[in-house]
C-alpha cells in the first residue's frame, strides 16, 4: 500500500490485519449500513448507549478503569465521560489542540503526539493507549511495559475508535471473550455481524446484561464450533469428484480468547489450520453419520462417570440419566483436541480403536492422511491391496493371527520383516500372476518413504483390514490398546 492510498483509506473500516481492531471496524462497517444516517461520533454514542444503560458499565473483560468501567463511572456520568473522551479525538485531529483526558479526578488536557499509528501506519495525530481504552496492551502505570519506557501504544483515533466497538462483535465463550478471525475476511464478516445481531436481539427483549454468551466453555470445542456453522452458512467448501479431493480456499480460523480484567490479564490463540479445516468440512459434508458416530464416542466427563454411548439415540446414558448432543457437546474432547494440537499418533489411534468396533468410511482416513499428514494417495491404495491380500481366502483364525501379528510389530524392521513375508507368501499363492504383490518403488516410495513412520503404515493397514472385515460382516476380536491409555501417554 502506497502513502497515498493509506491517505485515501476509510481507516473506520479497511482491514488492518490487527484481529481487535478488525472486528471493531466489522462492527463500524454493519452499523453504518444499518444506520447510513448516523456519523462514526453517533455511532459511538450509540454503542456508548448500550454499554452504560443496558449492559450495566459491564465490560471489564475489555477495558480496565476506562471511561465506562471504572467504579465512579455509573450512569450517566461515564456516558459523558466517554463521549467528552472520544470527541475529542476529533478535536484533536482537526484542531491540533489536545485531547481531554479524565485523571485524578479532573478532566485534563493531554496533548497528542505526530507519529505513526501501530494499527493503520497512518501519519498524524496518535494517542496514547492502554488497558483503558485498548485490548491486552499493558498499562500506562507501567511504562517498563513498552518499547522506550511509552506510556503506552501510539494509535490514530480510527484504531483506538474501532477498539471501542469490539464488544459488539464478539461472545463471552467460558470465562473469557471470543473473537474469532479467519484468513477469508468474509467469513470474520460473517461472525461479526452474528454476533451484532444477536447481541442486539437480546438488548431489545431487556435479556442482555453484558456481551452474548456462547453455549461452550471449552474454547477447543469452540472453535470446532465455529468451523462448522462456516461449513453450513458461508460458502468454504467444494469437493472435487476428479481428485477426490475437498477445496476449501485455505481456510483457516483464530480463536482469541482473552480477558483483560484486573490483575491478571490472560489471552490464548487457537489456530484451526486449513489442512484441518479441509479435513473437517470433508467430514461434515460427505460422510457426517460416520463421523459423528466417531467423534460423539470422544466426548468425556468427570462428572458423568460409568456411562456408555447409545449410537442409535446418540446419547450418553448411565445409571442415573441420559444426555443427549446439546448436553455433553460442552464436555472435553479428546479427538477434537488431538486433532487440534497435531497430536497426530493418538489421533490416529482413537480411529484405529474406532475402527475395531465401528464402521469408519476409510474415505475419511484418505482424507486425514492426505490433507494432514502429507500421504501420498498411492500409499493408501496400497495399504488397501495388503489388506485385501491379508483377508482373501482366510479363516477367521488366520485373520486374528495376521492382526495379533501387525499389532505386535514394535519396530520397524520387524514390520519391514511382516511386509516382506507377505510377498512370499502372495508368490507362493499366486505364482501365476505377472503384478508382485509389492514392487521396489512401491516398497521404497509410498511405503517407507522419506518423512513416514513406520508406525503410521502399520496402524493404517490395520484399520485397512477391519473396515474390510466390517463390510463383510465379519467380527474379529482381538486386544488392542484402550483409548483412555492415550491420555496417560
């Protein structure tokens, strides 16, 4: 972006890359097309409305001892303050002559600096901010905080501006605030004015004392959440039949989750990369039954103990009493959090355990080993020939001792000794035939190849042959490690 562009930029609005003040301006950009006849200092007013006289000066998760939060502020008292505070912004930056400040229990007049805005790179009037009138910026008390002992971050009036409207365009998930980012502005779009709607449909039913709340608490369940309400309400997701591949415009989503009140201001990032948001969306869009019956079995409480999974009511049942999805989808979630963290091996093994009882489309493991761990197609498709050797023309018996023996295989040389067995024999059964059953390119290049583990190849060719099993009616009971020895690992 040239100077004279930034010059000619509407810094209310334009995306800044700033994940606060995106959302800010998200809200400015929503409520200027609501209300066209409103100015940005009306539009402050308004939103100052809200804040003050029904959410109570209730935003302490947002800003500390601000015009509206600190406790000689109630009333009618902190919307003037407030409007007095950011009218003069506009003074300043029209007038060149200050800023009126509330300190100490008087107003007083502080002057802007020229300088450089942190958000906009903007050149002009900037001001000072901090945890008063900005989000997880340190405070103005404690200077050793910024860069050359500043009293705080500089900022245009249009960052500091867009900042206050941020409580709009967010959810309380838990005890702390979500804002939620994407790379796809539309989908941040999508979220923000959501999140305006909803909050302003509880202000008119007199049902709101402070910012939406979201039904999670679990922020990793969140933002689960969140992908799937892009995957059913905004236009992510295509699939490709040719390559039977999902094409998601490489999306990936933010969690922000933060609180800036008091002593002990905390944020956590939460990043849904977009190979695990294509992965996702393939899940959701072409095979959700087998999903969901996969992921609901995931779900985990200590305060509902001795429980079993009912598939057909997809409910969680004990002794006592039965809960169904929009029960326990707030409980934690091991898949989803393995899947979230790249815990890559105990996700893998939860499918592998699945798989022993449960039908699982080995499309989804395609998938997930495509999308996520960079496996080659030719790699699976050879995976699926082994075990289609391995089941052919065999007794359950024989069955049970081929999966006790890929099971036991705890290095990969000895897995390297199984494979090489099973090209013996495949030879000595059909002698007859010209393909081997494995080649040396396939050997070195899809099956041993450079960044695979031999342990994924050995787990993957046992789900392999039990969804073979399951699609011929056959049950095979063998020991397999228990799910709930992964969360000691």
């Amino acid at each position: 972006m040239t100077e004279t562009d930034i010059d000619k930029t509407n810094w209310y609005t334009h995306p800044t890359g700033d994940p606060f003040a995106d959302i800010g301006g998200y809200v400015i950009e929503y409520l200027q097309e609501k209300m066209p006849e409103k100015s940005v200092m009306e539009l402050i007013a308004f939103a100052t409305e809200i804040y003050v006289n029904k959410w109570d000066n209730n935003l302490h998760s947002f800003f500390l001892n601000s015009t509206i939060t600190h406790n000689s502020n109630k009333g009618k008292k902190g919307y003037d303050k407030t409007l007095v505070y950011y009218q003069g912004m506009f003074t300043k930056a029209e007038t060149n002559k200050g800023i009126w400040k509330w300190e100490n229990e008087k107003w007083n007049l502080i002057d802007a600096e020229k300088g450089m805005c942190r958000i906009t790179s903007q050149i002009g009037s900037v001001f000072y901010s901090a945890r008063d009138n900005h989000i997880m910026s340190g405070s103005a008390t404690l200077i050793n905080f910024h860069h050359g002992f500043e009293s705080g971050l500089l900022m245009s009036k249009e960052a500091l501006i867009r900042i206050f409207f941020v409580p709009l365009g967010v959810e309380q998930l838990g005890d702390k605030v979500a804002v939620l980012t994407s790379n796809k502005a539309e989908i941040t779009r999508y979220f923000v004015r959501k999140n305006v709607d909803e909050n302003y449909k509880s202000i008119s039913s007199n049902a709101s004392k402070s910012i939406n709340r979201s039904e999670f608490s679990n922020p990793v369940n969140g933002i689960f959440n969140y992908a799937e309400q892009c995957i059913q309400n905004v236009i992510t997701a295509t699939f490709n039949e040719t390559t039977g591949t999902s094409e998601t415009k490489n999306t990936t989503l933010n969690l922000f989750h933060f609180t800036n009140f008091g002593a002990s201001p905390t944020i956590n990032i939460l990043t849904l990369p977009a190979t695990v948001f294509s992965f996702y969306s393939y899940c959701l869009l072409h095979h959700k039954k087998d999903w969901n019956n996969f992921i609901f079995r995931q779900y985990s409480s200590s305060k509902f103990k001795n429980a079993i999974y009912n598939a057909q009511s997809e409910q969680w049942t004990n002794s006592k009493e039965q809960l169904g999805f929009d029960s326990y989808k707030t409980w934690k979630n091991r898949a989803l959090e393995f899947l979230l963290n790249g815990s890559y091996e105990k996700f893998r093994k939860l499918i592998l355990y699945h798989s022993k009882k449960e039908i699982f489309n080995f499309q989804i493991v395609e998938q997930y080993q495509i999308y996520i761990r960079n496996m080659d197609k030719r790699t699976l498709s050879k995976i699926l020939e082994l075990a289609d050797f391995i089941i052919e023309d065999s007794s359950d018996d024989e069955i049970k001792k081929a999966i006790t023996r890929i099971n036991g295989q705890k290095t990969s040389s000895a897995l390297r000794r199984y494979l090489l067995q099973l090209v013996a024999d495949y030879n000595r059964k059909h002698s007859d035939r010209e393909k081997p059953l494995i080649t040396m390119d396939e050997y070195a290049e899809y099956l041993f190849p450079d960044g695979t583990y031999w342990n994924e190849i050995r787990d993957l060719l046992l789900i392999a042959i039990y969804q073979r099993l399951h699609e011929m009616n056959k049950s095979v009971d063998v020991e397999l490690e228990e799910p709930d020895e992964l969360d000691n690992e």
